[in-house]
C-alpha cells in the first residue's frame, strides 16, 4: 500500500511501498543500534551492483559512545552535527577511484565509483528501512577533516556521511529542523525521463 492521501508521496506507478515509505528525518531517539543490524545495514550495501563487479564503496562507521562515532561527527559541518550527534550510529561512505590495471599495469581510473558508491548507500538506506530505522544521508561535511580522522587512503573519495537511528519525535528538534521534518515530494516522471532523449 502507498502512503495515505495527504502526502506527498503518492507513487504514479506501481511501486513497491517501501520506496516511498523510505525517508530522511534528522530526530532519532536514544535507543542504541545493535552492531548486528548495522552489519545487516552494510552487508545489503556490500551486494549492491557494480561497473564490473569492481565494488568500489567503502565504509567508516561508529556506534554511539565510541571512537569511531566521535571522528566521524567531528568531520560534520555544525549544522548537521548538531541533530547527528544523537544518532545511534554514524557510517561515511567513500570509494576508490582507481582499479588495478591489466596484466601488473598500473592503476586506472575507475569512472564508476560515484555512481556504484551511490547505489551501495541505496541499499544502505533500503535496508535501513526494511530494519524499522532511518538513515539520513550528509553531504555537509569537511573534508579534509573528516579524511585526516578516518585515515582516507588517497585514491579514495568520501561522498557522505550517514546518521542512522530510529527514528524520534520532531518536537525534540529546534524549530526550523522541525518544520522540515516531514517525507519531502519528487518532480513528475515526465520531466525526468523522455523516450530517446534527454531533452
Ligand atoms: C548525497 C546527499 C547529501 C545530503 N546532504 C545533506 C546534508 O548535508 N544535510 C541534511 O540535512 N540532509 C542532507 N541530505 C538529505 C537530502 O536532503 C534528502 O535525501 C532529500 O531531500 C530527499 O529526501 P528523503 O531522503 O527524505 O527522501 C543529503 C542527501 C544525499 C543523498
């Protein structure tokens, strides 16, 4: 079943429900995350489908009240750590840009690895759902800091960093995060995709 009328989720297809149902909140409530359903979450990543099959994504994730939580929130810009401290884990995602050449070549750039980094954090986020948490994709970070405290091989590009928690009251959020706490909609299909032709 589809979300009820009053969203702005309808789907205008047939869809399976848990793409709409799927969302991004920034409240979590204080409840700790099981490092087995975090390793659910990333496993369901690690299957994602890759240019090939060279599966460039690679993870940093911390739980709650350790080291790893704290270097991954001091790599945050102040307006997304403020609400992402209180998740229940914290995962950035990068990925290697290069491949190993043929034959003992040397490395070659992997054009793929932002788009396959993107579909491992879909399945992430999939998952996340599918478990009864939420995951909330950043962009909002330093990244220089953020490499410095999780050791970011070179070759390696950090895209976001993921809060993920179960998800909690909007009222405990200040008040212009709460305003925004709510499924947000999509642009009609028709003008996103054309038969033969971008535009
Ligand atoms: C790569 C990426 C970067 C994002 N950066 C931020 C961010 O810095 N702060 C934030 O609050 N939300 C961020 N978001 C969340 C998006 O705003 C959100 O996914 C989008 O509005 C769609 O909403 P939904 O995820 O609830 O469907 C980001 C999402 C993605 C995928």
């Amino acid at each position: 079943m589809n979300a009820p009328l009053h969203s702005p989720r309808i789907a205008a297809h047939d869809i399976h429900p848990m793409f709409t149902a799927r969302w991004s909140p920034r409240s979590f409530t204080d409840e700790t995350l099981p490092e087995d359903e975090l390793l659910t979450m990333l496993e369901a990543a690690r299957w994602a489908p890759s240019a090939s099959n060279h599966q460039p994504w690679r993870f940093a994730w911390g739980l709650r009240g350790d080291e790893g939580f704290d270097a991954i929130l001091g790599g945050l810009l102040d307006f997304n750590a403020a609400w992402a401290a209180k998740a229940a884990a914290l995962v950035a995602i990068a990925s290697r840009s290069t491949v190993a050449g043929s034959e003992g070549a040397p490395e070659v750039a992997n054009l793929w690895h932002g788009f396959d980094a993107g579909a491992a954090w879909s399945n992430l986020a999939l998952q996340a759902h599918l478990s009864g948490y939420a995951a909330h994709a950043m962009g909002g970070f330093d990244h220089d800091r953020a490499a410095a405290a999780l050791n970011l091989p070179k070759d390696h590009h950090l895209h976001a960093i993921v809060a993920i928690g179960r998800q909690g009251e909007a009222a405990v959020l200040p008040e212009k995060l709460r305003a925004r706490e709510m499924p947000n909609a999509r642009l009609p299909l028709a003008q996103i995709a054309r038969r033969g032709t971008f535009a």
